[in-house]
C-alpha cells in the first residue's frame, strides 16, 4: 500500500486519499474478502458522495479514477499535465483532476535518490609494474 505524507489539515487531500485506498482495496487481489468489503464500506461512508460517484462511473468500466502524478505526467494516460494544474496540485489548493482522462490526481511519493555504485581504483596494468 502507498504511503503519501500530506501536511495535517489537508482535508481535499485527505479525500483524494481514502478514494486511493479505497481504489487499492477494491482493485485489489484480497478484494473479496470480508475484512476488505466492511473496510471499503466504512471508507464509503467519509467519502462526499459527488467524489463516490465519479469514482464508481470509472469502477463500472472495471478502470482507476485515481492516478499517481509522477514528474508531471498523469499516471492514468501517460499526458503531460499543464504547468497550471500542476502547480495547483503542487500547493494542495483543492482536488485536481486530469483534463485529458477525468481522472483525479495525486502526488506519487519522491523517488529515491539513486545510489551510485562506488568507485573502484585503477588497475594496474602488468606492464608498468617494476619489479626489483
């Protein structure tokens, strides 16, 4: 399950975060087990019903209505998102949605930064070694 951190308070945010839960859990592979529907049910329940209902219009189409934003590119159908709605996204001003698929947008966690691997020294050849 993704953990994505958000400042306290964040309640636009907070629901864009239980429609992914909710997404995971439903488009899960333990979806049908009791645990995950009385789970799924009481996410149901906090969620505002006009967010629920864009949300099941793309369940009924067996797709996600919740797309990770990775450097800027909808995770949903791989388009460049505006450098407005992008940095609307960005300050966390309200829920954002993608202008091309209706999907709505989160941030993906930062990549981690890569690990370089260390660097060997140089060999020495056979033919500048001096032997005594």
């Amino acid at each position: 399950m993704l953990s994505i951190r958000r400042n306290p308070g964040d309640e636009s945010m907070k629901v864009i975060e239980q429609l992914l839960k909710l997404q995971e859990i439903e488009f899960g592979p333990q979806s049908t087990s009791a645990d995950h529907c009385h789970e799924a049910s009481a996410l149901r329940d906090e969620i505002p019903a006009p967010l629920l209902a864009h949300y099941d219009r793309f369940k009924a189409r067996a797709k996600k209505a919740v797309a990770l934003v990775h450097h800027g590119v909808c995770g949903g159908c791989r388009m460049k998102i505006p450098s407005g709605p992008y940095a609307a996204l960005i300050r966390d001003e309200d829920v954002a949605m993608c202008e091309y698929c209706g999907r709505y947008l989160i941030l993906a966690p930062p990549d981690p930064a890569p690990v370089k691997p260390a660097r060997r020294g140089r060999r020495k050849s056979a033919d500048t070694l001096v032997t005594a």
